[in-house]
C-alpha cells in the first residue's frame, strides 16, 4: 500500500517537473524571437554591409543612360528627311528633301512618245527624261512646259495640284511627265496653233531656281501638232502609268 502511493506521488511529481521545464523554455524562446523583431526593425548596424542593388537597375546618382536617336535637324526645328523623302534637309541639291542634288538639263537626255492610235489627232503624249550620269539627281514638281520654242510661249497648266514629293532619278534611270495639247474638235471654233517641238524648264527644289531647259522633238512622223489652250502636263513621276493615267482622262 506505501509502495504505491509512493509510486503515484513520484510521477505526479515528474510530471509537475516537466511542465515546469517546458514552460521555462517558451519563456526563453518568446524573449529571443522578441529580440529579433526589435533587431530587423532598427535596421542593420552601422558594420552590416549594404544591400547592392541588381545591375541595370535604378540608383539613387541616375538610372540607366537611354541612348539618344540621331537627328536629322537642319536646324528649323523638324527632323530632317530619309535618303528620298520630303522637306527641308538643309543638304545640297537646293532643298529638294532629299541627300541629292537637283537634275541639270545638261545631264538629261529627252524622248517623247506619241500615245494616241494611228488615225486619230495626236492628243496625248508621254515625255521621258533619262539620267545619263551615275549619281542619283532630283526633280521637283512639274517642269516649266511650253508647246513652242522661246521664252513668250506661253505655260502650260498643270493638271491639278504638282505631287510634293521630289522624283528621284536613279544613275541610267529614266522619269515622266504626262502631256495633252489639244482640246479642240476637228472643225470647232476654239483658235489653235501648231508646234514642232516642246520645251520643259526644270524647277529647283525651293521652286524660285531654274535648272535649265530641255528641248523635246516630236517623235518619227509628226512634223507638227495641233496645240491650244487646254493644253495641261502632269507632274513629274517615276513610272509611265503614274505620269499618263491623269492625262489620258482628258
């Protein structure tokens, strides 16, 4: 009977031992995790080195430098042109937009061609002007035309607005222009006269310069033309539809 009360009393007493201990050790760990809050809060100490930031990112002196896109200004303020596109380059070549200079009529060789059927009145004619040099040359708007040789002649109108856009004539390559030159009927009562030749005057490319006139023979069999005052010439193209589509409405 002594011996089990004993037995019971010695392990009630183990037991109220160990939950002492445990609760010792809670105690402990709650105090250290308190510590390490208080630690991460304040920050690293003055010994702790700095975090690095990743390469490529942002700091503090300045981020990354953007690399800048090349300029083309000519100094008005507006990016400059492509090789062939438009506006004011500040380049030679007379300001046509383009890294070229504007074609000489010394440099330009003429033919024109004849677009209407055997039979009918010569009406409609294709003008085409080859670069004999190597070097890419520029033409502006329409040519200065005029149905009969010297400076009096009179104009001809341009059909429509001239395309802004400068022509680009290729080393041995060749560009267009459209022409009509007689609007009168067989028998009509409009006055008209008659021509041998055509002459072009090329326009600089700010349009207050003459690059020097091109003469145009009638082609093989046409000694004369019948001309009037509905006379009209495209401007400028890089191919013969572009240049006699427009013309061939009239």
């Amino acid at each position: 009977m002594n011996s089990t009360t004993f037995r019971a009393r010695s392990g009630r007493r183990g037991l109220r031992g160990a939950a002492l201990g445990a609760a010792v050790v809670a105690a402990l760990l709650t105090t250290t995790a308190c510590q390490g809050d208080d630690t991460g809060a304040a920050g690293p100490s003055a010994g702790a080195p700095s975090t690095v930031a990743p390469s490529g990112s942002a700091s503090a002196g300045g981020g990354t430098p953007t690399t800048a896109s090349p300029s083309n200004d000519s100094g008005t303020g507006t990016a400059g042109p492509t090789a062939t596109g438009t506006g004011d380059s500040g380049e030679t070549g007379g300001g046509n937009g383009t890294r070229y200079a504007d074609c000489e009529a010394d440099g330009l060789s003429t033919a024109v061609e004849l677009q209407d059927p055997a039979g009918e009145t010569p009406r409609h004619f294709l003008l085409t002007v080859t670069n004999g040099s190597k070097t890419p040359c520029v033409l502006n708007e329409a040519p200065i035309l005029r149905l009969k040789a010297g400076n009096d002649a009179p104009i001809v109108e341009t059909l429509g607005e001239p395309d802004t856009e400068p022509v680009v004539v290729e080393g041995g390559g060749k560009a267009y222009a459209g022409l009509y030159v007689f609007g009168n009927d067989e028998g009509g009562e409009a006055e008209y006269d008659q021509s041998d030749r055509f002459t072009a005057t090329l326009v600089a490319g700010e349009g207050t310069e003459l690059r020097g006139t091109l003469v145009f023979d009638l082609p093989d069999g046409l000694d004369t033309v019948s001309v009037d005052d509905a006379a009209r010439v495209n401007g400028w193209a890089g191919t013969e539809g572009l240049a006699m589509r427009p013309i061939t409405q009239l």
